[in-house]
C-alpha cells in the first residue's frame, strides 16, 4: 500500500501563531489564563491546552483578571473593550489576514461605504469583521441575501470575503453584485493558504484511491476539503484522530491520500500516517 500526504496539511499560519502564542503564555504569564472562545476547532489541541491550565471564556462576564488571548479569527472592537472593563490583560492573537479584513472595513466604513462580507453567518471571524464596519457592514451569507441586497440601492461600497471563503463562489457573487451595482471595490481575501489546501486535497484525490481527512468535526475548512475530495469523485473519510482509522476498509486501497485542516496539529497527522502505515 502508498501512502501519500498533501504538502499542504495541518496548521496554518494563524493558527500555529495562537497556539504558540497561548503555550507561551502557559509558561510566561501568570494565571489565569483564558482563550476567548476554543482557540482551535481540535479536542486534541484543545486538551493540551487544558493541560496547561488554559480555561475557555465562553462570554464576557462583568467582572474578571489575568490574561485573555484573542484567537486567529479576532473579535468586534466592542468585545475587546468589554473584556478591558471587565479586568482583563487582553493578547490578542488574531491573524493578520484577518486583520487586514477588519482593518479594511473599518476605513471604508468610516468613509461612509456599504462593506459586503462574504462569509458564513454566526462564523466568528464574520462576527469579527462585521464589528469593525457597524451600521455599514452588511452580511451575504446565501443566495437569499444576495438577492436582498437589490433593496439597498448600492453606490459607494466594497465587497469582503472571510479568509476562507470558497474562491469560485466568491468570484460568481462579486460578479453579480457589481453587475447590479456598478463600481462597487472587491477586495480579495480570501486567505491563499486556504486555497492552495484546497487545491491540493483536488491534487492528491485525483492521484490515490481514497483520502483521509484529518481534522475536528466542528472545523469548516476540514468538512470543505472532504467536499472536496468527494467532488473528484474519490470517497473520503474524515476523522478527528486515529482512533476513528477503520483499517479494515482501508485495506481494500492501493493508495491512500492523507489531508488536514488548518486547525490539526502535526503530532495528530503523524498518528493516522504511523496506524496507516501499519496495515
Ligand atoms: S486560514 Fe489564513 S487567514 Fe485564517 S487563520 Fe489561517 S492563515 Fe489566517
């Protein structure tokens, strides 16, 4: 049996920063210490973080201490603020794709733009970035909201996308906006990392049998890269570890492609590659 491995699988950018920037922490900051929300969409990383005494904020309470790290995909500026209120010492590890998305908005909102955010709705990166744009931010998250946006008579305004939007989706809807509304900005962000996983989990499918996709149940780049796989036609299985290896239905493969989410750690893709490996 082959076993083949995406050269582009596990942590990104961002989220290998957050978490270095949180075990850090564990070391170096005085307790508590909190992550807003999961740092990362991974129960094994999430467990280690536990182990290092990290605690998860689920809200902002009225009043609180010690540190709160901010995770790769940013928070509205009111949340940071509340957080100050409450006591908190804030380590704001958002991405800095993310924070150039945020930054955007705040600028063509403050000049009195419409900003459209191409993302998923209740996402918190989406929640994040609509934040920096107040009353001018305006979500498109389906075709039903795209056709709402007819209502609003759009002149001056920008088209955003969440990092990790799907490119052709995104392209279709700019196009069709600005064929509404001429002269809207469209501003290309959708996070190339993201991108090229994608592009690379296509690659690997067409090249093996089957593919293994690593990576949390509650992580929407890992559930895309198995639509991903299952649109070339090969079958995917996804599992968060590997515990979750059928062996036995891997062993009718000849080839067998391994991907990972932004959000699975190393040690975790060295796991499948060893049990796989056992067969
Ligand atoms: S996917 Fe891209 S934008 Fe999102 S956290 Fe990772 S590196 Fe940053």
């Amino acid at each position: 049996m082959e076993v083949k491995i995406a050269k582009i699988a596990g942590f990104c950018m961002g989220v290998r920063k957050a978490m270095d920037i949180a075990l850090s922490c564990a070391q170096t900051t005085q307790k508590p210490i909190y992550t807003f929300g999961p740092l990362i969409h991974n129960p094994s990383a999430l467990d280690l973080l536990a182990s290092k005494d990290i605690e998860i904020l689920k809200h902002v309470p009225q009043s609180g201490n010690g540190a709160v790290i901010i995770r790769a995909h940013g928070v509205p500026p009111e949340t940071k603020m509340q957080l100050k209120y409450a006591g908190f010492y804030i380590i704001d590890a958002t991405c800095t794709r993310v924070i150039k998305v945020q930054m955007l908005v705040r600028h063509y909102a403050k000049k009195g733009f419409h900003c459209l955010v191409i993302g998923d709705e209740g996402h918190p990166e989406v929640i994040g970035i609509m934040g920096y744009g107040g009353e001018k931010a305006i979500l498109v998250s389906n075709e039903e909201e795209l056709k709402k946006i007819d209502a609003l008579n759009l002149k001056d305004y920008i088209i955003v996308a969440q990092t990790t939007q799907d490119y052709e989706r995104y392209d279709k809807w700019c196009n069709e906006i600005t064929a509404r509304f001429p002269g809207g900005r469209i501003f290309h962000t959708i996070c190339d990392s993201t991108h090229k996983r994608q592009r690379e989990a296509k690659r690997l499918a067409d090249e093996v049998d089957m593919v293994v996709v690593v990576g949390g149940k509650k992580s929407a780049n890992t559930k895309r890269l198995a639509e991903i796989v299952h649109e070339s036609g090969k079958e995917a299985l996804a599992v968060e570890d590997e515990r979750d290896l059928d062996l036995e239905r891997l062993k009718k493969f000849n080839k067998i492609g391994i991907t990972a989410g932004a959000s699975t750690p190393e040690w975790i893709i060295n796991r499948i590659v060893e049990k796989i490996g056992s067969i």
